[in-house]
C-alpha cells in the first residue's frame, strides 16, 4: 500500500473539479466558527484547505480543530478554482488525517534572533523565505550544469581528500591519512580538473570545497559548493567570454523558472534582467585609479598602493560604477595562486579575473589562463614555497603534450546571495559550516 498523495499542490490546476489527496504539513491554520482554513504545505508549494463542519464528520472536524503548526497530515476533497485564493486554488476537504503531530514548534510566525534560526536551521528550512532561497540555490546548480553539458562539457568529479594545497597554504583543513601522513580537505578541485582538461577537452567538477578561513565575514564559509570548468586551448580572453555567457544562462534560467521564489523574496528582478553579456572589464590598475578617485564614496573603500589586493568595501565601490557584473582582470601575479600564466606583456600582473557582482554581493568567480610551460610552473611552485615532489602528477600534464589552457571557479552561496538579494552567505546553503558553527 503507498501512501503517497495522488496530486502536489505545484501542479494542482491539473485536477480542477476532481477529488484528490495531499499530504504535507500545516504552515499555517485559522477557525471561523464552522469554517476551519489550513494552510497546506507540500514543499511544491502551499494551497488552502477549507473544512466546512457541514461537510465532515465530527471527528475529521475534531481532528482539524487540534491540529498544529507543522502537523503533518493526509487530506482528501475537491479541488475548486478560485481567483482570491493565492495559487488559484483551494480544496475542499471531506477526509483529513493527521500523520504525525507537532506540539510547541520551535519556530512560530514571529520575529526569532538570526542565533535562535541558526540553532534551528534543520526546521528552519520549512519557513516560506528559507524555501524560496534553498529552490533557486536548486535552480542554479541545476542550470549550471545543464548549460555546460549542453556546450559539449564533461563533467569530471575531482577528490575531496587530497594530498596538496592549491589555494595557499594558510587555509588547510588537515587530517591523518592513515600511514601516508597528512590528507587536505580540497580548496578546489582545480588542479585534478586539469588532467580530466587534457582528457576530454571541455571538463567541470562541481563539489564540496574546504577554506579553513578565520574571517566572520557575511561572505566566507569553511565549507562551500564550487563549479569548476576548464578548457582545453583557451586564452584568458575566451575565459572571460565563456564566463559571460554561464553567468547570463544560469540568472535568464532562474528569472525564466523560479520567478514566484524571487518575488517571494522581493527581489528586484530588474537588476538581473540586465545581466547579459557583454560584461564590461577593467584591469587592476584601472581599478586602483578608480578607488583613488572616488575616496570617501564607500566607507572603508581607501585608496590602495600597487600590489595590494581589494576588501570587500572595494569590490563593492568598483562594482557600483556598472549595471551588470563586471571583471577585474590581470590582478598582480603576487597576489594570486601559483599556477597563474603571467602577462607576456608584463610578467607581474597575471592572465586572470575576478567577477565581481553588481550591489555589493563582490567576487563570484575566481579564474585564469594557466601556466603550461613546464619549466615556469616549477620555478612558480618553488617560490611559492610548494614541495615540488608533491606536485609531479601535475607537472606531467605539463611534460606530456601541454596546452595552454583557462578555467574558472564559480562560489554556488556567492552567486545565490547575489540572485536571490541575501546579505548573509549562511542563508544560501541548507547547513552552513562557519567559524563559530557546526551544529546542525
Ligand atoms: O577565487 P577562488 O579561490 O578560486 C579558486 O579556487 C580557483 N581554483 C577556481 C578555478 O579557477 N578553478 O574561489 C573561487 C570562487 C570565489 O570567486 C567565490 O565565489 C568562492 O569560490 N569562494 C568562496 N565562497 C564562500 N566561502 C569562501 N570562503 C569562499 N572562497 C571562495
Ligand atoms: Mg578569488
């Protein structure tokens, strides 16, 4: 015997005037003497549920007067049209069964602290805001992948145990490995996706990937989601462009499919309507002149001497000049990771860009043309202070028909906070790991 519902309320309009059976959870209940209304939650979406007294027996009546919030339950009635009924439907119960009850839910319909939320965030996900959010997080990894598999990428699964750093050292989550020493949870699955490159030509990971970052930033997680392309004979310019057109399908996907989440979360739409390609670009160079020139229009934004990388106020000073993201590019090679080709023009400043999104939400991608020159990378690894012998399976891809090539690294939480409009990264992941939480 099942006892799965025989309709969802996402696709309820289906069965206008037809009998069928739901089952979620109680978002919401209000009495008017012989009327009960239930807010029916099925994680498709919420529909009212209208108990006339006339209509049901005494006990199904009972059973819905004593019903809670986040009672879980089973209903059978008809479904009716209705204009003023948010979703345009409501059903009209005749059977109605309580599947498991919820008495004193933590979470009730008021104000609760940001501290009460995170120490509930297994419950609250139910809420109607946190739903919206974890749907179009959903959303956008599904159109991230999608899209890439559409352009002929194969989708390359990097490990998450690893043996090297290759974000720097100073931010390694370490574990014993058994007798073979140290392991590192991965930063990025960059430098295996870069064998897959030389496999199949056009390759991503997507995963988990590990910061042991101190900082309490609304930006930073110890523990983010991370989608990786790398490309087979491309230039930083082709990196850029391949960029451009990712960001654009994955945000034109979410207005086109999860338009009642953003609405939900009253995000203004406009913003990311514009977000098509092309993306302007500014050097690094441009931008120091720019923050020189704009001293005092964003707090904290001081001019910085060459050299220097950007904070936050920065970022969010030079994205304001635009309408739409906009790269940074050719950053001082010092700054960056090792495996960065350097300008042939000026060796100081790298092939690489950081793109960063417009009001404020700062760098959602990370990415650069790679060094491929055999000789380079190795002198590249040793001045970075990086065990060379550590580093050979990476310097063969260099030895055995090397290609110049460039990929990226998209931040899922980054790009979430920016689409969905939310200031604080520990809303866009369903159980954030940060510097002073683990629990749940
Ligand atoms: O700029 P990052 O460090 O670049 C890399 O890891 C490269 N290996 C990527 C590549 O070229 N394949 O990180 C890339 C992106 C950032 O732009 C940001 O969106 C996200 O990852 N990110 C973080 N997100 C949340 N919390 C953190 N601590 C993050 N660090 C990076
Ligand atoms: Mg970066």
């Amino acid at each position: 015997m099942s006892m799965l519902p025989t309709a969802s309320v996402a696709t309820i309009g289906a069965h206008e005037g037809e009998q069928v059976s739901l089952a979620g959870w109680v978002y919401n209940k209000t009495e008017k003497g012989k009327l009960i209304f239930i807010q029916l939650r099925d994680g498709s979406g919420t529909i009212q549920c209208v108990l006339f007294k006339k209509n049901v027996s005494e006990a199904t009546f009972a059973r819905a007067q004593a019903l809670t919030q986040e009672a879980s339950l089973r209903v059978t009635g008809s479904v009716r049209a209705d204009a003023r009924a948010p979703g345009g439907f409501e059903l009209d119960v005749q059977e109605l069964e309580l599947v498991g009850p919820s008495p004193d839910y933590p979470i009730a319909p008021k104000e609760h602290g940001i501290e009460f939320l995170m120490e509930h965030r297994h419950l609250w996900v139910r809420s109607s805001r946190q739903h919206a959010l974890l749907r179009v997080r959903a959303e956008v990894i599904a159109a991230a992948q999608e899209w890439l598999n559409s352009q002929g990428f194969v989708r390359f699964d990097t490990p998450i145990l690893t043996a090297t750093a290759a974000e720097g050292t100073t931010n390694l989550f370490a574990t014993d490995y058994f007798d073979l020493g140290k392991a590192y949870l991965a930063q990025t699955g960059q430098l295996y996706v870069e064998a897959g490159m030389m496999a199949f030509g056009k390759v991503y990971c997507f995963g988990p990937t590990f910061r042991a970052e101190k900082s309490k930033t609304r930006r930073h997680l110890t523990e983010f989601w991370m989608i990786e392309p790398e490309v087979a004979f491309a230039t930083h310019a082709d990196n850029l462009a391949l960029q451009e057109q990712f960001v654009s399908a994955i945000v034109q996907r979410v207005l086109e499919r999860r338009a009642d989440d953003l609405q939900i979360l009253g995000r203004d739409t406009t913003v990311l309507e514009r977000c098509v390609p092309p993306f302007p670009r500014i050097s690094y160079d441009e931008a120091l002149e720019l923050i020189a020139a704009q001293q005092g229009v964003v707090e904290g934004a001081e001019p910085l001497p060459w050299g220097e990388d950007f904070g936050a106020p920065h970022e969010h000073l030079i994205a304001s000049q635009y309408d739409r993201p906009v790269f940074v590019e050719r950053y001082p090679a010092a700054i960056k990771a090792f495996y960065m080709e350097p300008d042939p023009q000026r060796p100081e400043v790298a092939l690489c860009a950081d793109l960063l999104a417009p009001e404020g939400y700062g760098e959602i991608i990370g990415g650069s043309q790679r060094i491929h020159d055999a000789a380079l990378l190795e002198r590249r690894i040793v001045e970075y202070g990086l065990n060379l012998a550590d580093y050979q399976w990476y310097m063969d891809l260099r030895r055995y028909g090397s290609v110049p090539h460039s990929g990226f690294g998209m931040g899922i939480e980054r790009a979430v906070c920016w689409i969905t409009g939310t200031r604080h990264i520990r809303e866009a992941i369903p159980f954030p790991r940060m510097l002073y939480r683990i629990y749940p």
